[in-house]
C-alpha cells in the first residue's frame, strides 16, 4: 500500500507562508493523483487542492491565486506552497492519494481518496 507523511506546518502570521511536503513510498506515484485537504475545528474536511497523475491541477476558490500544488514524482514528494495565509486557513492540512488507471482530472473531493496521511497542523495567527 501507499504510505503518506505531511510535514512542514506550523504557527505563522497573517500573510505568511508556509510550504508542505507530503512524502510518499510503498508504490510508484506515477498512477497517482494527490489531493491537499483541511479541516478546521468543528468542520468538515474540505477540499484545497490537487494533482493529477499528468500534472494537471485544481483549487478551491477561496486559495486560488495563494496556493500552488506540485509533484516530484522522482522524489515522491508533493508539495503544497501556502501564501498570503489568512487566519480562516487554520487547520489539519491533509494529504491524499488516489490510484487511477486512466488519464483523468483530479478532484478536491475527500470520498475519492484512498491513501490519507496524519496531518499536519498549519495555524494562522497574530
């Protein structure tokens, strides 16, 4: 099976920046599509970002613009590089992976996911 491991979060001020890495191993990644999800206290886990097997990407509206997802597949690692983050970004900041068989888009709903790492908590604060 796949294994995922986010880290990189942390405490960071308004408009501040933080990039996570989210390492993978156990399967070539190159059949993967990977998504960036988050959840703050009370809610539901919401969809951030994603990367399909192909590099093509998708955002939530709300991190367009100030969220940039990548992959290195030779490095089994995706990367998920947060701007001008806000106080309304706080939260578990997940990592997940979906095994695909043909080319296709990714997308930034949780039930299409198979692989989840543990988190990594990212808060905005001043």
């Amino acid at each position: 099976q796949l294994q995922l491991v986010e880290s990189g979060g942390g405490l960071v001020q308004p408009g501040g920046s933080l990039r996570l890495d989210c390492g993978a191993s156990g399967s070539i990644l190159d059949y993967y599509n990977f998504g960036w999800f988050r959840q703050a206290p009370g809610k539901e886990r919401e969809g951030v970002s994603c990367i399909s097997s192909t590099g093509g990407t998708n955002y939530a509206d709300s991190v367009k613009g100030r969220f940039t997802i990548s992959r290195d597949n030779a490095k089994n690692t995706v990367y998920l590089e947060l701007n001008g983050l806000r106080p309304e970004d706080t939260g578990i900041y997940y990592c997940a992976a979906a095994r695909v068989f043909l080319q296709a888009m990714c997308t930034i709903t949780p039930g299409r996911y198979d692989y989840w790492g543990q988190g990594t908590q990212v808060t905005v604060s001043s």
